[in-house]
C-alpha cells in the first residue's frame, strides 16, 4: 500500500511538474504575468510568494494550472495574456504538451540504454541487442489446441521444465519434434503468475499451437543510439493511442458509454504500485507512456484543454482578430472543463466497480 501511494504521487507529482512548468517558463520569457503556479488542486497544504507569482502546494494532485493575468477574463495590463500576440499565446499554450513529449523521449531513452521491453515497437526493430529473449501470444485461433489448453492472449511462453525458448523458430522446432505428444508449457500470464500448460500437440509435419507470436524481448541499446530508439518507440505509441482515441470518442458519442480500456485516476493509482514494484525501468517506461497520453488528450481541440485553447488563438491569427470576446471564451473553457470533469468522475467510478468486481 505504501509503495502505491508513493509512487502514484511521484507519477502525477513529476507529469503535472512538467507539463505546467512548460506553460510556467514560456509565459515568464514571453513576458506574461504569471500570478499563480500550482501543482495540485486546492485545497491548498501550503504556498509561498516570490517577486510576483504564487507559488501553490495542492492536496488533489490529479492536475495543476498557470494561473496568467488576463488568461480568462480581459485586461488593460500589457503584460496580460490577452494582450500577448497570437503566436506568444500559441507558443505557451503547447508548450505543456511539447514538455510531456520530451520527458517522454528522455524516459525512454535512458531505459533503452538500461536494457527495455519496447511496448510498440517489434523489438527486432529497434536496432540494440536483444538481452533477454521474450517470446509473447498476440493471437490465439479459435479451437486451436492453445485455445483448448487456456493459453490467452499477452501470455509468455517460458519454455519446458527442461528447456528455455530463446526465440520464435525454438517455439516451432519444439513443436515440430513433439508433433502428436502431450507436452508441458510455462506459461506466464499477465498477472505475472507462472503456471504449466498441458498441451496435445496434433500430429503433423507442423505440429502447430494456432498461436501468433512476437519476440519482444528486453533490448539495450548504446547511448548514441537510444534517443533514435526513443523516438521511434515514442512514435509508435502515438500512432496507438490516437487510433485508440479515435475508438474511444466514437464509442462514447454513439453508445455513451466508456470503453473498459479507459483507465482513471483509481487505475492510474493501481498500475502506478505495480510498475514500481516491477523495477525502475519499468517505472520509468509507465511514466514515459503516461507522459504521452497526458500530452495527447491535452493537444485536443476541446475547450479547458491546451488545444482547446490554441485553437481559438489560431482563429484569432487566421481572421485577424478574436471570434469570441475574453469573457465568453473564458465561460467556453468553464463549461469544458466542467464536461471534463463529469467524464472524470464517470471513468473514477467506473474504475472502482472495476476494483471491487474482480
């Protein structure tokens, strides 16, 4: 429990450090009042003030803001954000997003140079040396003797008592000299629980499981090379979470409900104890994802949100001038961040069903 709350802290404590201190530093270079700069929600445990800005300890560390002058409601200040010009308010608006995206690319490339599991890209893809073989099922054909024995998909095949698989064509020769035989497989699940498998291989010149496998073992990559290999990986899962994005939105704007996948601040609270209990790499891997998620979901063009936001600066550059006054974009981005909240709340008691329905 303690190691959980621990690092659940340290996740959403060190994500909302970064992001906010990406809208904090570029208001102050672009010569923006900056009035308040909290790290969590109030209430508040403690603050200080230093020159002009407030500095702020919150008790809900779900989030944090950059409170400008002038960000919601106008002001005759030249120092206010409605009176910076339009590429100075795009400049601090992605700049949260830009600064998740790098602490992302630095995570990553310091766990390729430990020695990683790529999530989403083929580790014979990612150009190191592949430390540590892993052999994973990312299909199972239906009334396959795998199916049969309860072999799931995100299994990991380990091997035999007597023998290790070490990569895909040790997999196949296995089954090939054991065509017609029961034989017993390792198998560890996803809970991290190693179990043995009773397997009736058929008779054949293939003797196949019926699964599809990938060889995403743990890869190390030279320190010149790994933030290449953080890139690529960082790419693959973006490409991933906005097709997951996409699902998503779709899912919830036709069925109204919300996808299982969908995890919220109780998930993020579970996965959290488990990636640290899993070792530091992992750790590090869990907040680069997080990192990237965070910064996709806020670069949508939704009101309250930092796309949100620079949308409206963008149709203020194109026509030349603003399309909404200061005071109804700020309601805009009130009702938005309410919308944003709801849905918060739906995810949070969706995740606790979850927790005690297991």
């Amino acid at each position: 429990m303690l190691i959980t709350i621990i690092a659940f802290i340290i996740v959403l404590g060190i994500l909302v450090l970064v992001h906010e201190f990406g809208h904090f530093i570029t208001a102050k270079l672009a010569g923006v009042k900056v009035l308040e700069f909290s790290i969590g929600f109030p209430p508040r445990i403690f603050s200080w003030k230093r020159g002009e800005t407030k500095y702020v300890i919150g008790a809900l560390p779900f989030g944090g803001y950059v409170q400008m002058l002038g960000e919601d409601s106008a002001s005759k200040d030249p120092r206010a954000y409605n009176n910076a010009t339009p590429g100075k308010r795009i400049i601090i608006g992605i700049a949260g997003v830009l600064m998740n995206i790098i602490l992302a690319w630095v995570l990553l490339s310091i766990g390729f140079m430990i020695g990683m599991t790529p999530l989403a890209t083929p580790s014979s893809q990612i150009g190191g040396t592949e430390i540590k073989p892993q052999i994973f099922v990312v299909q199972v054909e239906k009334d396959s003797v795998a199916e049969k024995a309860g072999i799931k998909v995100g299994d990991q095949l380990l091997g035999t008592s007597q023998s290790s698989f070490l990569d895909l064509s040790s997999v196949s020769n296995f089954t090939k000299t054991n065509a017609g035989q029961t034989v017993s497989l390792k198998i560890k699940g996803e809970d991290k629980s190693t179990t043995t498998k009773q397997v009736s291989l058929p008779s054949g010149k293939d003797a196949p499981l019926g699964v599809g496998l990938i060889d995403q073992g743990i890869v190390k990559v030279a320190w010149y090379k790994a933030p290449g290999a953080a890139i690529r990986e960082a790419y693959e899962v973006v490409k991933y979470t906005f097709t997951f994005l996409g699902s998503f939105f779709r899912q919830l704007f036709t069925t109204a409900s919300i996808s299982n996948q969908v995890g919220g601040p109780v998930a993020i609270y579970n996965m959290s104890g488990s990636a640290a209990r899993a070792g530091a790499v992992v750790f590090l891997q869990f907040i680069a994802m997080l990192s990237l998620n965070l910064a996709l979901i806020n670069i949508l063009p939704f009101p309250a949100l930092d796309g949100g936001r620079v949308l409206f600066t963008i149709l203020e550059k194109i026509f030349g001038k603003r399309i909404v006054k200061e005071e109804v974009e700020g309601l805009i981005h009130t009702i938005g961040f309410a919308l944003l909240i709801l849905l918060m709340l739906a995810i949070t008691y969706k995740d606790i069903v979850k927790l005690f329905h297991r």
